[in-house]
C-alpha cells in the first residue's frame, strides 16, 4: 500500500465535472485577473467564516503582507510571532521594513504562549528589540489549531498592539465557537495547493471586519489604484487568478465535509496510536476546533522511524526542521541557542503523520499497524 502526504489528483476527480465548467467559464469570459468568479469566491469565503470583508490575492504570503502594509507597519517597529512557524510569516514584516521579534510557543499547542507573549510585551528581559515601537503580533493558527485567542487578545489590548492572524493552515477553524478571523484585525489564508482549501496555483485572501483597513488592501492589491490608472499611493500586485476563484468557489462547498474527514482521521489516529512507543499525540485545546491541516506526532526515535515509514510507501513530513531564529536570513537579529526551548525541541521532534479527506480507512489502519510496528521492534 502507498500513503502519500495527500491526494490532490483523487480529490480533483471527486468533483471533475464541477471544476472543469469553471475552469472553461472563466476562459470563456476571459476574465483572466479577478472577474466574475474571484468576487464571488470573495464573498463565499468572507460568509464561511462570518467575516464583513474578503479580499483575494496570489498568495498567503500576499496576504500578510498587504495586512501589515495596510496597518502602517514600516522601519521602526516591531511586529511579534513564533520562531517555529513557516519563514513566510516573519517575510510580511521585513518586507514592510520592520522586524520580528520572537517569543515561544507552547508545548502542548504549539502555537504562541500567551505567558510569554506578556513577559515580552512588559518590556522585562529585553534584550533584542531596544528601541523599536512593537506594533503588531501575528499568532501563527499551527497545523489548524487556533492560538489561545482569548488569552493573547487580553495582553495585547493591554498594551494595544494589533493581532494580525496567520490562519494560512487554519481555514474553518474556530475558538471559542468563533471562526478565526473574529480575533484580529486581519486574517490571513494560504490556497496553496496541499492547504485544506487549495487553489490549481498560488492564491490567498484576507478577511477582516475593518471597512476601511479592506478599502486599503483592496487598492494595495491593485497597485494602489482608486480607479483606472488614479493611483493616491502606490501598492503592488496581488491580484487573484480568475482561474484560482472558480477553482476555489467549487471546492469551498466541500470543505466543510472534508474537514470532517480530517477530524475523524485525527480522532483515529489519537485512539489506536495512543500510549504507542514514546509518541506524543497532538493536543487539541477544549475550546479550539482543530481543522488538521497536519497531523503532528512528537517522538525523539523520529529520523527512525521516519526511515521505516518510508521503506513502508508512507509519506511523513517534518514542519519545521529549522526554528527561524536558526535560519542563516535572520541570523542578525541575534537569537542565541536555547532562546526559546520549546521551538527548538518541538523542531528535533515533530513528525507529520498523512492526513487528507480522501484517505481510506484502510490506509489510516495500515499507517497505525506500521507505527506500532516500529515501536515493538
Ligand atoms: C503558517 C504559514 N504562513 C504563511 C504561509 C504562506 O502562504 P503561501 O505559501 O500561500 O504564500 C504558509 C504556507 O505555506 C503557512 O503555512
């Protein structure tokens, strides 16, 4: 048996006839660049996740960074995240001219702890970051868990900075019954092909509940243009393929039911992989709803067991390997080794296991046989 990471060609014969009539629409229209079909696929997107405002554009990475540019963030400030989170998060608030600043996650979610948000955010301890204004903080929803909203919404309005939510892996999730998104002043998505909602190519969007901060980004989107050729400030181009929304506006009727899917396959795993070897099985907190974009395992055995997965034609990944305080392109902010403990353990350990709606039960059964397996030897 072969279980690979996902199944995009299995997923796209499910709904074959629906997304090759949208396809063809859209080159019959020759509505190339936004059009008919992104603006609908916008207002579909905003509604799943009760936001007032969807914006589209080409990419997650897009999408955060036409969030921060809007918010103002530029040289001098300081925009806070996670070290262990994908490179693109930290990319928004360079490319904005400001400057990360790191605090660490938590061991059990993985996502940003709040404790030591507030400790940074105090100004105790500083000792990276003297002298920038800190402006915003961008909770990364890790793997489809949503970060401690609740909690982190309480400190940063103590000291009102923005929240600025990475929910790129995180479409459908909620906390506190409400959808990600409710939370900051933006939310930002991927449509990376493997992400739970993914387009045929890059794309992205960002919901917000601002009318003003959607006006803004919709003009950075479009090179900053009030109307045709009218530019009051310049932007860039963020503009979504035609062909990504009508893409993204079929399968967006299915994600409800293949996040579903997800969680049953997570809720599999958690009962017939528990107390197995020295695994330690995602915590998914009680008042989040976790949309498993991945299914991440923790163990120390993990480059072994790793290498026995694949001798078996089980596809696993690692996010991430790397903490981004390690990483040579942000080497010069100064982080040490052992500046945040728990990124760097959780990268030595994390394993994801495949987790996609059209995998069978055969196949989860057969990865959990080959994990108990490794683990009797
Ligand atoms: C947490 C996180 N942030 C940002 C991004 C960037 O999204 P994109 O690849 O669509 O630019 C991704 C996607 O890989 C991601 O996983």
């Amino acid at each position: 048996m072969n279980v690979p990471l996902a199944d995009l060609h299995a997923q796209y014969l499910t709904m074959k006839p629906e997304i090759d009539l949208a396809i063809k629409s859209v080159i019959d229209s020759s509505q190339f660049i936004l059009g008919k079909s992104v603006a609908d696929f916008e207002g579909a997107f905003a509604a799943a996740h009760g936001a007032r405002h969807c914006i589209a554009v080409g990419s997650g990475t897009d999408a955060l960074h036409v969030s921060l540019w809007a918010l103002g963030i530029g040289r001098g400030d300081a925009v806070i995240t996670t070290p262990f989170t994908f490179i693109a998060t930290t990319e928004a608030i360079s490319l904005c001219g400001g400057q990360p600043l790191f605090v660490d996650i938590d061991p059990r979610t993985f996502t940003m702890s709040p404790e030591k948000l507030g400790e940074l955010l105090s100004g105790k301890n500083i000792k990276i970051g003297k002298g920038l204004t800190v402006k915003g903080v961008i909770p990364v929803h890790l793997y489809g868990q949503a970060a401690a909203m609740d909690e982190l919404l309480e400190i940063t309005k103590t000291y009102q900075v923005e929240i600025i939510e990475d929910a790129c892996q995180a479409h459908l999730a909620t906390y506190d019954g409400k959808y990600v998104g409710s939370f900051g002043a933006t939310a930002c998505f991927s449509f990376y092909p493997g992400k739970n909602l993914g387009a045929y190519g890059e794309a992205g969007a960002v919901i917000t509940n601002d009318d003003a901060l959607a006006l803004k980004m919709r003009r950075l989107r479009d090179h900053g243009q009030v109307e045709k050729y009218k530019h009051d400030f310049w932007g860039h181009n963020y503009r979504m393929d035609g062909i990504q929304g009508a893409v993204l506006g079929v399968k967006l009727r299915n994600l409800s039911q293949w996040t579903a899917r997800r969680r049953s396959i997570a809720a599999t795993y958690k009962k017939l992989l528990s107390g197995v070897g020295d695994i330690v099985l995602p915590h998914e907190s009680p008042k989040a709803h976790h949309v498993y974009h991945l299914f991440v395992v923790r163990t120390k055995r993990r480059s072994a067991l790793q290498q026995f997965l694949s001798g078996k034609q089980i596809a696993t990944s690692i996010a991430y390997p790397i903490p981004l305080h390690f990483q040579q392109a942000y080497r010069h902010l100064g982080y040490r080794k052992g500046d945040f403990p728990v990124s760097e353990t959780v990268a030595d350990e994390c394993l994801s296991l495949p987790v996609y709606p059209e995998m069978t039960d055969e196949q989860v059964e057969y990865v959990v046989s080959s994990i108990r397996e490794f683990f009797r030897d």
